[in-house]
C-alpha cells in the first residue's frame, strides 16, 4: 500500500476522532443523562420496552461518539500529570463548565487537535511538490502540532475572560438588588434567590449555585468561598469577605451591600475607562495593515502612473 494511502487513512481517522470530541462538547449542557430521558419518555408513553431498545433509540452520537471520546480522554489522562489535570478542571471552573466539559475530554481535544493538524500538514506536503527539505518539514509540522495543543487552551481562557467581564458588569446591579430586598426585610439567602430568579446570567447562575449548596447542608460561607474560587475575580472576592465579616461581627447588611455595591459601580467606570484607553492602541493594527496602504495606493498611484508615462515618453522621443 502507498504511503499516501496510510497518510490519507490516518488523517481520516483522526478526522472521525476529532469529530467525536466535538460531539462531546456540543451535545446539551443540561447535565441529564439521555438514556433517563429516553426510560423517562418511554414510560410516559406506556410502552414496554427493554433497556437494549431504549439504548438503539438514542442518537448516534450519543451510543458510539460519547463513549468513544471518553475512552480516549481516559487514555489520555493516563499519561497527564496529576497536577496539570487540576490546573484545567479549575479552568473549566472559572469558565463555567461549557457543556459540561471535564479534564479527560479537555485534554483528549488537545492532543486530537494536535495530531489533526500535524497529520493535515504531512498529508499536503506529501501530495505537493515543494522542494522543501525534511528539517524544514519537520519544523513546520511541529510547530502546526504545537499551535493545535494550544488552541483548546486559548478558546478556553478566552470564555473564561468573556464571563468574567460579564460577571463583572452585572455585579453593580445585583448588589442594588440585593440590597434592596435586605432592606424590605429578606435575609441574605432570600435577596440571592431573588436574584436568582429575577436574572438570566452567569451572577446570578453562581447565586442560583450557592443557594443549593446552603440547602444541601453547606454553610454560608464555605458556599461563599467556594463561588468566589470558581469565578476568580478580585471584586467577588472582596464582597464575599465583607459578607462574612459582616456576618459573624454583626454588622448591618444592607449597610455593607450598599458600600458594595457603590464600591463595584466605581470599579466598573474604572473598567470602562481602562478599556477606552487602550482602544487608540488596539486600532493601530487595523490602520497600519489595512486603512494605510490603501491610502497610500489611492494618493501615490497617480504620481506613479504620471512618473512612469513621463518615463516612457522619454525612452520613445528622446526627451
């Protein structure tokens, strides 16, 4: 057999892998188990059926693409340093578990990527005529490999920036609200549910967390701390402390919602602020790359034009 029928069969198999991994992060992220949706419906309906039947009605990719991308996160875990496996189930944390992403599968699409896209290279340097040499081959596919390790960590660290910003921006309003329902005589745990159920956001998803942690047993604050850890914002942080302090020196809550909450708008501004200086700077990159040079064609090419006639007018007349 060819080699470049072994490459093409390798790169399709990495292909279907990759694939897999794919199905895994976008299947739903309402952290149920389809095969009790499935009995769940089933048993709805009245119909008598056997768990083979329940388990062939489910999808495709949920029978072979699921389990085939969590044996190879398994697989991959085996050789990933323990410490690194806890350093990106905290990322997965600060970034809200999207779609219920765990370490395994995280790790598993990072060396999946990788492989895809050094076997990609391999694939068109074999089917091209380039005369490039095998170290500068070489090069070029480990460095692709070492760019492909690195993306599902760089999109995970950019989710993990948009929801902090969010976290950020909402915080002013929901200390308001908080405060507001303390004062008309909730407690804490009252003020949060209401936030809670008042909002659609990763605030109040994190309030809706706390909530029942506190009534599975946790105390308040370990439940506090522990959504301060998961989000991994300064600001959080410091809230979270004044509550507990306020909590265990009897301090009037309201009165310490309400300083926090005016400390959080103030460092809001600050936030936009900071983001309005750094906008010149930012657009630098455009201007330079894109709007300069076409300045330069629309005002130079004329003169060039004019100077390259004129040119030529001398070299057929003479002058």
């Amino acid at each position: 057999m060819p080699i470049t029928t072994l490459l093409i069969i390798l790169v399709v198999l990495i292909i279907i892998g990759a694939v897999s991994m794919v199905f895994v992060g976008m299947r739903d992220a309402s952290g149920e188990d389809p095969l009790q949706e499935r009995l769940a419906e089933f048993a709805a309906s009245g119909e008598t059926v056997n768990l083979e039947q329940i388990e062939l009605s489910q999808p495709f990719s949920d029978r072979v693409g699921v389990p085939l991308a969590r044996k190879f996160g398994e697989f991959a875990t085996r050789f990933t340093p323990q410490n690194a496996i806890q350093i990106a189930a905290h990322k997965i944390e600060l970034a809200g578990s999207p779609s219920m992403l765990d370490p395994s599968t995280f790790w598993a699409s990072r060396f999946m990527v990788s492989i895809l896209m050094g076997g990609f290279l391999v694939l068109i340097f074999s089917i091209s005529k380039m005369s490039i040499g095998l170290l500068q081959r070489l090069l070029v596919v480990g460095m692709f490999m070492l760019l492909g390790f690195y993306i599902p960590e760089m999109l995970l660290s950019s989710r993990i920036g948009r929801r902090q910003k969010e976290i950020r921006k909402a915080m002013p309003d929901a200390l308001d609200l908080l405060t507001i329902c303390v004062e008309a005589g909730l407690g804490f745990d009252g003020a949060m549910a209401k936030v809670y159920e008042k909002w659609d956001n990763e605030l109040s998803l994190a309030f809706g967390r706390v909530i029942r942690e506190i009534q599975l047993g946790k105390l308040r604050r370990d439940a506090l701390r522990d959504m301060a850890n998961r989000l991994g914002i300064p600001e959080m942080t410091s809230f979270v402390a004044a509550v507990i302090q306020s909590e265990q020196l009897g301090v009037s809550m309201a009165k310490v919602l309400r300083i926090q909450a005016d400390q959080m708008r103030m460092k809001r501004r600050q936030h936009a602020e900071e983001e309005a200086h750094k906008a010149p700077i930012k657009m630098l990159i455009p201007m330079a790359l894109l709007i300069f040079p076409s300045i330069c064609i629309v005002l130079m090419a004329p003169a060039i034009l004019m100077m390259m006639r004129s040119a030529l007018r001398s070299v057929l007349f003479g002058g």
